[in-house]
C-alpha cells in the first residue's frame, strides 16, 4: 500500500537529525526576526500536499480499486469493426485543444467568493418579474408581433438564400464554345461543337482529321463601329484635269479653312499678347525690389493711436418673456394652418383645370418624343465622325490642292500633293480602327563629366611652396 502524500510529509529522517545545527536563541517578538528565523517549510509542505489532494481528488489510498482497473469482458468478434476515421471524426475523438485547457478549471474547490463578477447568459438577463411575465403569455399563446414578423423575415431570408444561384467556379479548361448559343451545336463523338457561323461538313472534318474544335466569334466582330466607307471618293477639284467650277470649290474649301485658323492665331495673340511681352532687365529688378519692399516703410513710422473715437456700444438681447414666446408659437401654428389650407384649396382647384392638365401632358409627351428623334438622330451622325479613342483628338489632314499654274492637264506633269500611306493611316483613325496618335521624341539627356584641367591640379608627391625650386618627393 502506497503512502499518501499526507503521510510523506510528516515522515522525518534520522540523518537530519545529526546535520541539523543548533539554532539560535533569537527574540522573536519582533516580525522581521520571525521572517528571518523561522523554518516554516514543514507547513508549506503540508499544505502544498493538502491543495494537490483537493486539486487531483482523494488521496491513491482511499480511492476504490474500480476506479484504476477494469475488467474486459469482450471478446474480439463482439468488437465493432473499425471504420476508417474521417478528418473531422479525428479531430472531434482528439477533444478540446491544450491552448484551451487553461480556460477549463482543474480544481475541486469552491469559489470563496459567490457574487463574483461573470457574463450572465442571455436567459439570466433582464428584469427577472418581466421574463416571467413573458413566459406565462407565451404559454398562452400571446406571442409579440416583433417576434412573429422576425421569424417570417428569417423563413424568408431562408427561402431566397435557397434558391439563390450558386456562383459558378472559375473556368481553367475552355473545353466549350464561349460565342455559341446553346441549340446550335452538333455532337462529334463525346463532344458538342458549336454551328453558329461554319457549316457542320467542315466543323466535322476538323474534328475528324484534325482533332482540334472550331469556337464561334462574338456578334460584336460584325458590329459596325462606323458609317465611312474603307475607301472614300476624293474631291473632284484634286483631278489632273478638273473642271473650272470644281477647282474653285475646292480653293474656296481650302481658303476657308485657312482663314479659320489664321483667325485662331490672332484670337490666341490677342489674349496672351500682353502677358508675353518683353520687359528689361533693369526695369525688372526695379520691379522685383518694388515689390519686396512693399510695406516696410509703413511698418518704421510709429504708429498713431487715434484717441477720442467712439466706440459702438453693442447691447446683449434680452430673453424672450413667456407672453412673447406663447404669441410667437401662436403666430406660427396659424402660418402652418394657412399653408396647408392654401394646399387644400389648390387640391380642390385642379379638378376644374383637368383640360389644361391633359394639355400638358400632351406636350410633354410631344417633346419627349421630339428628343428621342433628335437623339436618334445624333446617334446616326456620330456613327460619320471619328470617336474618341485615345488622350489625343483627330486632327484631319490638310487639303491637297493645286493652284492654277500648277495644273497641265497631264498625269506626267502633275505635281504631287499627299501621301498614300499617310492617307490610308487618317482613313484608318477616321473609322475608329486604331487611335489618333503622335510620334513621340526621346530626348538624351547626358551627365555632364567633371574632370580638373592638368594646369589647374596640383602636382602628386611635391611641395606646394616648392612647385619650381626644389622638386623633392615627399617621404
């Protein structure tokens, strides 16, 4: 039979008794002698004993036999076969995690203290006569409407959490036709392949001998993002040989839009002609100090306190009086009362004008339809203009135009005005096939290298006052 842990500790040794000293004869009225002097480690011990047996429970002689042995009574074919563990069933036959354990309390003994500070539960909360008051109407069936409409709220959340559209996992395999329409497809094989724009003859020879799908293009490839033509008609005028009339129309195009421009210019000038103007440089530094001096020779004078002035006596207002504030509340419950009788009145007055009421509404209606043409219009004018791609705006090209003297009436002697590809390029920004742009310019900038002229460096190894008398190596 095993000793408790009580008994141990009273257990005593001969050998302490040789080892042990003599102790002093010490006053030990004092505290700090008692401190200091007294040998209290018997009582610790028994106490450290004391609280691990009420920690752990009775001590290992007093418990009974059953609770360390148990008799197995089973055999092997009444053992349930085991099933292979899932991860979740391990981790529930693991239990609480160890981090938690500190939360849990290990000790059999009773608080000391019972009004101890604790987070009540939900049901603990509350008036104590008010929750029983609740549960008897409850009983009775007498149930609030805040909770009744609660718990539809919550059916209903329910219900369309329900049949909500689970969102769709992204797609790594294309293995479908992302263009094609759900019913125009054939199946090859296993696999559906789309018959939107190919025949099936030539979607099924791929397939077959090459072993690779077709995929429908999107509708927006047919989209038409312009109503200019790829190749325009140029003007008549620009002919080798053209008519007197359409070689003048064409220099009146030409002349005015030269005259647009020239008049741009001057209006440019004008406004910032007076911020470009040239100064001196003597009469702007005039300026300059003009300027940063402005107020000093103020600030030197002193100041004159101007006596004798009156000054405006500003009076506190004084609080409203009961008689004042009753006649204001008066005053204004009889301006509520007259606006909302002008209201009424107003109300009743619009049944007689019911003709000028259809009147208006007629118009408007009239004018909505008017802006649904005027922007349907816009639309199908914008479709003949270039659209804003890019930072940069369309710039149209210049006109190309021969003057008088320059036309020979041959193809050989014509001077050449343009460029094919530059036009092709403009035709290109025109009907919104690539963004007007601008050449761009890398400008080098390169360091500067700094390096002292050997005329100006002093000589390594020499004397400074010694440069031409005596030129001895320094040691």
């Amino acid at each position: 039979m095993a000793t408790s842990t009580l008994g141990a500790a009273w257990l005593v040794d001969e050998s302490d008794k040789l080892n042990k000293k003599k102790q002093k004869r010490i006053v030990k009225h004092k505290k700090k002698a008692w401190r200091v002097t007294s040998n209290v480690e018997d009582v610790e011990r028994f106490l450290e004993s004391k609280r691990l047996d009420e920690r752990l429970g009775a001590p290992l002689e007093e418990r009974p036999s059953d609770s360390f042995f148990v008799v197995d009574t089973k055999t092997e074919a009444d053992k349930p076969a085991k099933s292979e563990p899932t991860k979740k069933r391990k981790i529930k036959d693991i239990g609480p995690l160890r981090c938690y354990a500190i939360l849990t309390p290990n000790s059999a003994v009773t608080d000391p203290l019972k009004k101890r500070n604790r987070v009540r539960l939900p049901e603990e909360r509350g008036d104590p006569l008010l929750r029983k008051i609740m549960e008897e109407r409850r009983a009775n069936g007498k149930i609030p409407t805040r909770f009744l409409q609660s718990m539809k709220h919550h059916q209903e959340n329910v219900e369309a959490l329900a049949k909500k559209k689970k969102p769709e996992r992204l797609r790594t395999t294309f293995d479908f036709d992302l263009w094609g329409d759900a019913g125009d497809s054939l199946m090859i094989g296993d696999k559906k392949v789309s018959a939107l724009d190919l025949s099936d003859q030539l979607k099924t020879y791929t397939m077959e001998k090459i072993g690779k799908r077709i995929y429908s293009r999107p509708p927006t490839m047919f989209m038409k993002t312009t109503g200019l033509k790829q190749v325009e008609y140029p003007h008549p005028g620009t002919s080798y040989n053209p008519t007197f009339q359409d070689h003048q129309a064409l220099l009146k195009e030409a002349y005015n839009l030269e005259t647009k421009e020239m008049k741009e210019e001057m209006k440019t000038r004008r406004r910032l002609g007076p911020m470009l103007k040239k100064i001196p440089v003597q009469r702007k530094e005039e300026e300059w100090w003009s300027e940063m001096t402005q107020g000093l020779a103020n600030e030197e004078e002193p100041a004159k306190e101007e006596e004798g002035e009156d000054v405006p006596c500003v009076r506190p207002t004084k609080p409203k009086t009961r008689k004042q504030k009753i006649r204001a509340k008066a005053l204004k419950w009889q301006d509520m009362r007259r606006k909302k009788l002008k209201e009424a009145k107003k109300r009743l007055l619009e049944f007689d004008r019911l003709r000028s009421i259809r009147r208006e509404i007629r118009k408007s209606e009239e004018l909505t339809a008017k802006r649904i043409e005027m922007r349907k219009k816009e639309k199908e004018a914008k479709m003949f203009k270039p659209a804003m791609l890019g930072r940069h705006k369309y710039e149209p090209p210049p006109i190309e135009v021969n003057f008088s003297e320059e036309i020979t009436g041959t193809l050989r002697g014509l001077k050449t005005e343009g460029h094919v590809l530059i036009d092709r390029y403009k035709s290109m920004q025109r009907r919104n096939i690539i963004e007007p742009r601008i050449r761009q310019t890398v400008v080098f900038k390169y360091k500067h290298k700094v390096f002292t002229k050997r005329s100006h460096s002093e000589p390594k190894g020499l004397k400074v006052g010694n440069r031409n008398k005596d030129k001895t190596p320094v040691q």
